[in-house]
C-alpha cells in the first residue's frame, strides 16, 4: 500500500511544498540482474520541501526491503576518486576512537571498503550487508559480518561509533532510528539536497530514497535524536554531507538555524527538469538522425536513474560501459544487452559516448583518452558536448 507522506519526517510539520513530481519510477536504483528484465514503471516519485526545517522527501512511497537484496548492490573500491575520498573520511572520523579499544558498527557498507580502513587499524567492527555486495566484504578477524538488515529495535547499538553512510536516507522513519542508537559517537554522510538543488541533479532523485538531508534538516534531525553535532564538513565532496555527532542524550537540544531556502532558486529547480530533458533528448535524436552509434558511460545509481528519466533505452543506446567489473555481464532493468567493459569500446567503436557520471568524470575522461584515438563526448552535469582527443 502506497503512502501518502503529509508531514515532514524530521520536524513533524504538515508545511510542505511541491517541488517536483516525476511520476511513476522503478523502485530501484542500483538493481542488476543476470538475464534481462524488463517491467513497467510503478512507483511513484513526488518530491516536497518542510517549510520549516528544508527537509526534502517523497511524499509518495513504499518501503520496499526487498529491493535491497539478491540484485541490489552498491561499491566504492572500483574508483580511485571514491578510495582517495573514504581515506580523507577515515581520517577525520578515526580521530575520535582508539585502536583495540573503541568497537564500530557499520550499517549498509556495500562492498565494505571504508571498513578497511578500520579493521587494518585493528578496530573490532560489525557490519550488517542484506544485498548481493556482502560477498565482496573482505573477511578480517577485526570484523563480524551479518548478511541481513540490522534491526534497529532489536540489535545491540551500544558502540563507541556507529557509522551509516548512505542509508538513512533510505529509512522510513529516520528520526525513530537514530533515537534507537547508542553509540558514543555516530558520523552519518548522505546525498547532499543543497548541492542537488543548486545544481539541477534531476538524475540524483530515487524512488529508493525516502529523504533528502539538506544541512539545516540532518542537523534539526541529530538534535532531536540527542547527538550533538561536533563536526559537519567530514566528506571532501560537495555533493556529500559528512558529519560527526556525539551521544548527549538530551532531546530538547534544539539548534535554531537560519533557514537558506531560496524560492527563485525552487521554482528554477521545480521547472527546469522538462526543458533540460527537452534540450538532450533533441540532441540525441539528432545523433539518431546522423547514423551515429551511441554509448553510455556509467551503470551506477546515476547513470540507471539518468537513463530511466530522459527515457533513454537500448532503442537509443547501442550499449552501456562500466568501470566496475563486478557489473560487467549483468543487465539493467528494460536493457536488451548486458553491461560492457570498457575494453568494448575497441571493439564496437561508438560515435558518441554520454557519460552519466558526475563525480568521476575526470576518471572516466582518462580512460576512454587511453582507448579511443578521437569521439565526441556528451557530459550531462553540466551538460556539454565536446570532441576528445587522445594526446
């Protein structure tokens, strides 16, 4: 059963604004699978902002658990940019605990690389993975692995950190989960709704997502969870928001932030989506016209969303290419062709490859550099298109 979310998830107000509704959407992001699949889109995705406290959600959703299981699957150790970001995190977060005495629990970490980085420190973690990346967890004697979701009315929390990078936003009840916890210190990153705002990342917005933290939300969200905020620019990236919170166990903690909505910058974002879908769908179809074969560089959540909203399907794209090669061989939801390594491109030559990524596209620039002499290039955010030459 579908529900209608009336009041904001973080500071109970009913004074929610419209912003933007995409209409139906499949229900995952990062959902692969062994033989190709295709289905209608069902789901639907409506997004509104709190008046009060610039909490961003979708107003229409169902928790669908089942999403996160046997073809989900998220990873970080595919990508120099992602490893070079989690060593800075680690860097920051780990000044706060102590080798062989201080114990972490990581909930939703993936293919489990930041854990890496505590278990070489002889760290003694948790972490609770239910998709397919658990199998990619390296095994350490400094770590306890559990294939299945952490329940949070039933599983110890008592830590000295508990880390939850990219999950909260996926949870029903976020501020219910946080009070749940007891953990010393607690650092959360998730997607940064400011940047996705300010930069137009129409392709950032999943139905698997029920939240969108801006800074003034997460931070109303850790007061009312008693966390007191000691640290808010962990993550070196500006799409992320990184934070450390400490255990004060006090719920009246109410910081009173100004508010930084900006209502031109709303209406732009809440009526820019058609015009910008106009604008690449025109140039595609102008590719089309020309007998150019098209590629598209990135299966990540990005790039799977990207796809699905601007309606490009394998009518349009003559295949997809991805760095990570775990994802290699498998298919996307409604793509007749599996997912292709890079190394591809020297046997299919493509006319124009779209890159569907927005944090690593200077990796990805690299790579197509070291296989393709000379092919036209189209970037999505922002959008531009250019030729690019091998040196």
């Amino acid at each position: 059963m579908t529900k209608d979310k009336n009041t904001c998830l973080v500071c109970r107000s009913s004074e929610l604004l419209p912003l933007i509704d995409f209409g139906n959407c499949h229900s995952s992001s990062q959902s692969y699978y062994v033989q190709p699949k295709f289905l209608e889109k069902e789901n639907r995705l409506s997004i509104s902002i709190c008046l009060k406290c610039e909490h961003i959600q979708n107003t229409h959703y169902e928790l669908l658990n089942e999403i996160y299981e046997s073809n989900y699957f998220s990873s970080s150790s595919f990508s120099k940019t992602l490893i070079n970001h989690l060593s800075m995190t680690y860097s920051k977060v780990s000044k706060f605990i102590f080798p062989g005495k201080d114990d972490i629990i990581e909930i939703g970490p993936g293919d489990g690389q930041f854990l890496q980085f505590f278990t070489k420190d002889n760290f003694n973690c948790s972490c609770y993975e239910p998709s397919d990346a658990y199998e990619y967890i390296q095994d350490s004697k400094f770590l306890k692995k559990h294939k299945r979701y952490f329940e949070f009315e039933k599983d110890k929390s008592k830590c000295s950190l508990f880390i939850m990078r990219h999950v909260l936003e996926h949870l029903e009840n976020p501020l219910h989960a946080l009070k749940s916890i007891e953990a010393k210190y607690l650092f959360i990153e998730v997607p940064n709704a400011d940047y996705l705002i300010k930069k137009n990342l129409y392709s950032d917005f999943y139905y698997d997502h029920v939240s969108y933290f801006t800074r003034n939300s997460l931070r109303k969200l850790l007061a009312l969870s008693g966390y007191k905020l000691i640290e808010d620019d962990v993550s070196g990236l500006d799409e992320f928001i990184g934070v450390i919170a400490k255990k004060i166990n006090n719920s009246n903690l109410i910081i009173n932030t100004p508010l930084n909505i900006d209502k031109y910058q709303l209406e732009s974002f809440s009526k820019g989506f058609y015009s910008y879908r106009m604008l690449i769908n025109g140039h595609i179809d102008s590719f089309i016209n020309e007998g150019k074969r098209i590629v598209a560089w990135g299966a990540g959540a990005r790039g799977i969303t990207l796809l699905e909203r601007i309606d490009l399907d394998d009518k349009k794209i003559s295949y997809i290419v991805d760095a990570d090669r775990r994802k290699v061989g498998k298919y996307l939801v409604n793509f007749s062709q599996e997912i292709k390594d890079p190394n591809y491109l020297l046997k299919l030559p493509p006319d124009v490859i779209i890159i569907t990524s927005l944090t690593f596209i200077d990796e990805i620039l690299n790579h197509i550099k070291s296989l393709l002499n000379e092919v036209e290039i189209v970037t999505l955010y922002p959008y531009k298109k250019f030729r690019l030459y091998s040196p």
